[in-house]
C-alpha cells in the first residue's frame, strides 16, 4: 500500500504492470509517494483514472500522510517551492530552444564524419572530428535527459519518441535502461537499496561511514 494526496491504494497486483517500472512503486511501499507522484506524471488526470480502481480508503483527519522519519516542515516548504515555481511558469520549456539543441547536435555531428570523409584520418583531422563528436555526445547526452524527464512536449508520446531517437540512434545506448534507473534515482535519490546509482559493491563505493541513508 501507498499514500497519495492522503488516499491510500493497494498496488499489489498493479506495480508489475506500472509504466515507470516495479521498482519504482516497490520502493515506496508503505510511505507517503504524493511527491514522487506529482514530480512523475506530466497528464495526472489520465493516471488518475488507473488510480481510481486501487483506491482502498483515505487517512483519518488526525492521522498525519508523512511518515514520522520525515521532516515535516522541509516537505511542507518543499511542496510550497514547487506551487511557486509551477505558477512562475518556470517548468514550460521553450520548444524552439530545443529544436535548435537538436539541429546543432545533428550539425556537428555531420560535420565530425565529413571531416574524416574529405580529409582522412590523419592525426589533425582525426582529433578535430573528435572533438566535434565528443561536443555534439555532450549535448545529446543532455537533451536525451530532458526528454527522458518528458519535460519537453505536453504530449508524453513525443517525448518518448524524440528520446529513443537522441538516447538509442545518436548515442547508441537503450532509453528505456535510462529511464527506469533514472527515475529510481530521483524516486529516491542516495537510498541505498533503492538508488541504483548508489547500488554498488562495498569496495567500489562508500559514503562517509555509511553508504546512505536508508530512507
């Protein structure tokens, strides 16, 4: 079971078959998701309708929906940053910034081959497409991100579909492996157990005298 918005759902059966991956669900089992769910979900009324069926009841008035490991007034403040950043209009993107982004990438990434094309792959030639291509992987690298958050286009369609042509075709690694592991990151960045950024043997990682905090 999860809170959202103080309703509480049984996603026994539905975390299987959930969009964003098991993982991510799983890892909020028993604690209070609102804020995972509504940095998550770009249409919150069509996941609402899949919401609906696995309501199974609501917290009592004096029960409190964050858990008692939680710091209430930095969740509160938290929502509040997030309300007046949403009303600044700081979280809709400037889609001709991104076009741009993208014709740029695909510009220097022509020219690194037509260099080695026209001129060989003699050392000057060589290390001048290099440092084109290393530019324009960059750039995609960081477009596929913006993507992948589905933070580019209203419809989540074409955000899943620009980002498996920046992320698989120009960069040549899987969208949907980033996806899953990005967002478990950002579900609950530094857990570890539940970070797969941090989910790494004893010997290759250590934070402090712990690894992290576990929630």
């Amino acid at each position: 079971w999860l809170v959202i918005h103080r309703k509480v759902y049984d996603i026994s059966h539905f975390y299987r078959r959930h969009p964003g991956g098991a993982r991510l669900l799983v890892s909020h089992a028993g604690q209070d998701a609102t804020d995972a769910f509504v940095a998550f979900h770009v249409d919150k009324v069509l996941v609402s309708k899949y919401l609906k069926p696995l309501q199974i009841g609501e917290l009592a008035p004096d029960q409190p929906s964050i858990e008692p490991t939680k710091n209430e007034m930095l969740v509160k403040d938290f929502r509040e940053l997030r309300a007046t950043v949403e009303r600044m209009g700081l979280l809709e993107p400037n889609q001709l910034f991104f076009f741009l982004l993208l014709a740029h990438i695909l510009l220097l990434d022509t020219a690194a081959w037509l260099i080695l094309f026209y001129f060989g792959t003699s050392l000057l030639p060589f290390i001048f497409s290099l440092l084109l291509l290393t530019i324009s992987q960059v750039q995609a690298s960081w477009l596929q991100h913006d993507l992948g958050h589905l933070s580019v286009f209203r419809k989540t369609k074409w955000n899943h579909l620009l980002h498996k042509f920046v992320m698989c075709h120009l960069i040549g690694a899987s969208a949907k492996w980033w996806t899953l592991l990005h967002s478990q990151h950002h579900a609950k960045p530094n857990c570890f157990h539940k970070d797969p950024d941090i989910d790494m043997h004893p010997f290759l990682f250590t934070l402090g005298k712990k690894f992290s905090v576990e929630v």
